[in-house]
C-alpha cells in the first residue's frame, strides 16, 4: 500500500460479520435448509393420528397366536369409503342399499336380507333416514375362504362386527346382506361414518387394511379350528393354475426385484412344498407367456404381469356370469363387448339382466341380446342410481374411445407451465378470473386420481403430474364409465308394444325383416303384428308406421292415460312449451313412447320427460321448463312470474 493513499482500519466487535450481510446469508442459510428438509411427496392421509384403530391394528399385526400364521383361516377384506360429496352422493347410498339387497340372495334361494347387531329389518328406510347427513360411509365385503362351512354368516358378521367396536372405541351403527349367489358366500357390510356421539367416524387406514382382516381370520379359525395339511395342499393346489392374481402370486410380488425371481433351496418340509407350489406357478405363467426361466433356480417375470393376471381375472369373472345369465336355456353365442379391442362397436338389442361388477363402487354390467342372436356381457360402469334399464328394455350400445374430461386438459395445461406441477394457487396464478369453487373442482379430480394412483401431492398441497396424465386420466375414465354410451331406445318390452295405443319403438324399426335369430327374430315377428294392428284401428300410413298427426294425438293421449293413472293424487296440469312449473321430483314412469318425471306439488302435478340427470335430485324441489328439444331445470322454486 502507497503512502500517497494511507488506509486506516475502522475494527468493529469481535465476530461481527456487519449487519446487512449477516441478514442476507442468515436468510439464504434458513432458506435452503427448508428446501432440504421438504419431503419430495406428502404420504397420503393415514388417520394415524386421529383415525380410531391404529393402535388396535398394529396390536394385530403383532399378536401371537397359538398356530403358524399358513394355519390361519383366509379371509378376504375389501374397503371402500364413499363421500357424499354434491349431487349424486346421498342418492348413491341409498342406491347402494338397493343393490346389496336385490343383488343378495341368501341360502334358500331368496333375496338378501338385510341384519344388524340384534336383529334382521324388513327395510332400510330407518338406516337410510340416520344416514342422510352423513360426511361418508363405509362399505366392506367379507369373504371367508372357508364361508361355505360356517354355516350362516350372520353368527360370524356380528361377531366381527362387536369386535370392530372393541377395537374402534365407539358404538357402530350398521348393517349386512349375506350373498350366496356366487361361487364365494361373502358379505356385505354398511357403516354409518358417524360415532356413536355423532361425530364423523375417522378409521386409521391400518385397520381398514390390516386390522379387520386379521380380526376376521382369528374369528374364523376359532370357529373352525387351524388349517389342515390337506386343507392347505388344497387350497394352494388350486391356485396353481388359475388364470388370475393369486396369493401365490403376492408372495413372488413380495420377493421379487426387479421382475427376477431365485428359488433359493428351503431346509424345512413346509418350505419345500411352498417352493414346489411357486415352481408350479411360475411354470404356468411361462405358458401365459408371463414369465421366463433364467438359469437353473432363477425365473423372470414379464413387465405388466400383475396388471395381465387381474385383467384375466376379470374377463374370467365376465364369462361366469355370462354363463350365469344363460340358465334360459339359451342356446346362440356368447360375448364380452369389449370396446378396445373388439371389431364391433355397437349392439342393438334387449336387456336380459343386470348385476354388479365392483360390488364397493356400484358399477354396474348389463347382459344383452342382439339382433343376430349374440348375448353380450357389457360394461357399463358407474351409472346414476335408477337410470338402469329394466329387463326387456331395448338398448342400444356404443362405443366410446377413452377420453380425458375438459379438467383434465386444464390441470395438464396448468402444470406443463409449471414444472409438473398443480395446485390451487398455480391455478389462480395461471388463470385469475378462475372463481374459488371452479378451482376447488380442479383439485377434487385430482383427489380422485391421487387415490387411483396417477398422481402425487406432496406436503403443501402441489401435485405431481405423469408425463402421460392425459393417457392414464382417460383410462381412468374409461374404466369407471365403461367406454359405453348407453342410450334406451325402449323401456317397455316387445310384448307390450304390439297393442300399445301410443307410439313405440317397433314404429320406428324400417329393416326387421333381416333379423332372423334370436332377439331379432322376436322383434321381426313383433313388427308384423304391430303393423296388422295399426291397420285394424285404421291408424297406419302408407309404410306402415304412423303418420305424424297420429302419433302426436296417440302420444298426448298415453300422457293423459298416465296421469289419470298417477296415484299421488292432484290434478293433471300439461306443460306447453315455453311453460314453467315448480314441485317435487317424486319418481319416473315409463310409457311406449319414453321414460317421464312426475313434478309435483300439493295440489297438483305435471309430466315432463325424463333425463338422467334428474335422479341427482330425487325429492328436491324443481323448476322445470318446457322447450322444444325436451326440459331445462334447475333446483329450487323458480323468482321469476310463473305456476
């Protein structure tokens, strides 16, 4: 340093760093020590904490027993908690109930019963009433493996139903329908998701899948004792060879690494027979083209080789209950609808029958006739409580390429601008006009498809989109609706159209005559004798259908017919277009020439006609309006000069 520039020190206090500075690295230090410890995904929600039964299902898992755990009684537990949330929920309970109980049948043929902890109702209107309010319910299957020697299953829900209670702390409000209409006696159960204090029931996810199951095997194998040798050579021998998931096949997805699977050599003779089975296993998932041998004790699996053994475990339960569907004798040929891959994309046809394909979720099959005398099992997923099709309802299906909701697209347009990422506050930066409620749909969807397993949240709330969310939230889609469209052509069978004095479907039909087996021979024979009745009342035009003044005074009379028969009393007040009319959606009823809604109000009633979307709002009160093309409506009295 030059002595032309002196330069005088200024020394402030030991080990200060100045004031400014030391703020800034504190800052930054504090900063990236939060982005270090931020967990990369939130776990999904628990209950742990506050969930009633962690503690009981840990204790579970750990009790000691009297046998080996392979000498336990097998039971499957399946979970399922359905929200109420807006619209379709509260109706979906209720439909649930329906479902279980129609679907149900018990030991002597009859339908399912409905039973509680001390009793068994004739009904389930009071269940239904103190469920109303509810936030939620939970809905559990329970299937012995050994259901068939318990004898009734009543003596075995209640017990692990008190069980339950112990376990949870509270009193439990619920009840069961036994099914032995298949080749599994199983039973359902409803819980209110309320205590017994009235407080919404938290159960820790634990419980639900680890808990009650191991409660049920303790409860069954005091019953009936431990497992045999026999019983379990058995059991396991037949699922060797089965064309779907099995417990054999959760063992090898428990010990294996990256699809590799090595024998290793067991040194007692329980493990022996263990190996021997899971060689056998794997010999067969060779011949399914799931698995290779590599090396002398090692095997590798397929990718994809539990999602292709689930898929045959569906397609295999189609086939049973297409044969179940058959009992009638019937004789013509038998099909899956399977949109993805089959040539035909849509059927015209009558509805022989419908039953349950996710018993948890309420989706829904329907078996079909065709026109050239196929029966086809088709999937119509999740359908809005009483929009089913009676039996000998003419439907037609089509086919439906799997497609993303409008959300869907906007949630992916928002995260592809940020990273992958969404939330409710990258929405509002992205779009600020979005409103709070419109937003909060957003985040509902994504829910739903967090709980699918297509996407992650992580611990403030963001979620973590896949590079093909588009693809999987189709899939999604698909599977819950079953890439069908659904649409009734008929509500009425053949039978009654024939001398129907309104118009009906045959009216329509121009091309019967090339129907020449099954269903389309019945509906070609029921046109020719529609067509001579219209010439015996004198009502045919020359093609032989109704000319367009007909069928409007034949259909105005069927209305008027209806109304007169409508037992709720009031008088009948028809809606002319334009016309608004306030009341109750009571019910439907179904007549030749569509499907109608009963609105009505103390002294008086109208027919409108019907759309799904009303059975989101059975017994709320509606305004509806008459326009050309059908009814516009909304819930709640209209303010406007009006009935």
């Amino acid at each position: 340093m030059s002595d032309d520039a002196p330069f005088t020190p200024r020394l402030g206090k030991p080990r200060d760093v100045g004031r400014a500075g030391g703020r800034r690295f504190k800052t930054q230090l504090k900063r990236a020590a939060a982005r270090l410890s931020q967990s990369g995904s939130r776990k999904a929600f628990t209950g742990a904490h506050i969930g009633r039964g962690s503690a009981a299902g840990r204790a579970a898992s750990f009790r000691r027993h009297p046998f080996a755990k392979f000498r336990m009684r097998r039971v499957i537990i399946k979970t399922h908690i359905a929200r109420a949330g807006k619209g379709i929920g509260k109706a979906a309970f209720k439909a649930h109930l329906k479902y279980i109980q129609r679907d149900g049948v018990d030991r002597d043929g009859h339908g399912g019963a409905l039973y509680s902890a001390n009793r068994i109702h004739g009904d389930d209107r009071d269940f239904i009433a103190r469920s109303e309010d509810d936030r939620h319910q939970f809905r559990v299957i329970v299937s012995p493996e050994d259901a068939d020697q318990l004898g009734d299953l009543k003596q075995n829900t209640r017990t692990l139903m008190a069980q339950m209670e112990k376990d949870l702390g509270t009193k439990l409000d619920w009840v069961a329908v036994d099914h032995y209409n298949t080749g599994h006696p199983h039973t359902h159960i409803v819980i209110r998701g309320k205590d017994a204090r009235g407080k919404d029931l938290v159960i820790a996810r634990e419980y639900l899948t680890k808990g009650m199951r191991q409660r049920a095997s303790d409860i069954v194998t005091e019953h009936l004792g431990p497992r045999r040798d026999l019983e379990i050579a058995q059991s396991q021998a037949k699922e060797v060879d089965a064309d779907r998931f099995t417990h054999i096949d959760q063992r090898l997805a428990q010990d294996t690494k990256d699809n590799l699977v090595q024998l290793e050599r067991p040194d007692t003779a329980h493990g022996r027979f263990e190996q021997t089975l899971t060689r056998r296993r794997l010999q067969h998932l060779e011949k399914l083209q799931l698995a290779e041998q590599n090396g002398a004790s090692g095997w590798r699996l397929k990718n994809g080789w539990k999602d292709a053994l689930q898929a045959m475990g569906r397609k295999g339960d189609k086939i049973r209950e297409l044969a179940a569907a058959s009992r009638d004798d019937f004789q013509g040929p038998r099909a899956i609808f399977e949109p993805s891959v089959s040539m035909r994309k849509s059927i015209l046809g009558r509805v022989v029958s419908d039953g349950p394909e996710n018993e948890l979720q309420d989706r829904r099959y329907l078996i079909v006739d065709d026109v050239d005398g196929t029966r086809w099992h088709v999937s119509i997923g999740s359908r809005v409580p009483g929009t089913l099709p009676p039996p000998d309802a003419i439907v037609e299906v089509t086919a439906l390429p799997p497609k993303a909701r409008r959300a869907d697209h906007i949630i992916a347009r928002i995260a592809a601008l940020n990273d992958g990422l969404y939330s409710d506050d990258l929405h509002a930066d992205t779009d600020p006009t979005a409103r709070t409620e419109y937003r909060r749909a957003h985040v509902r969807r994504l829910e739903a498809l967090r709980r699918a397993g297509i996407v992650n949240r992580d611990g403030d709330g963001q979620f973590h989109l896949p590079s093909d969310y588009l693809d999987r939230a189709a899939i999604f889609e698909a599977t819950r609706n079953g890439s069908v469209q659904l649409k009734v052509k008929s509500w009425i069978g053949l039978s009654d159209q024939v001398e129907r004095h309104a118009p009906t479907w045959l009216d329509d039909v121009s091309s019967a005559d090339n129907w020449r087996s099954g269903f389309g021979n019945d509906a070609a024979k029921a046109k020719a004798a529609r067509i001579r009745f219209l010439h015996d009342q004198g009502w045919a035009a020359p093609d032989g259908g109704l000319d367009a003044d007909q069928r409007q005074q034949l259909a105005t009379n069927e209305l008027t017919r209806a109304a007169q028969a409508h037992s709720g009393g009031g008088a009948y007040v028809p809606l002319p277009e334009g016309a608004e009319f306030d009341g109750v959606y009571e019910r439907s009823i179904n007549l030749a020439q569509g499907r109608f809604a009963v609105i009505a109000k103390s002294k008086e009633f109208t027919l409108v006609p019907w759309r799904p979307e009303l059975e989101r709002n059975r017994g709320a009160t509606l305004t509806v309006r008459k326009t050309a093309g059908g009814i516009d409506w909304t819930v709640g009295k209209s303010r406007g000069i009006g009935r």
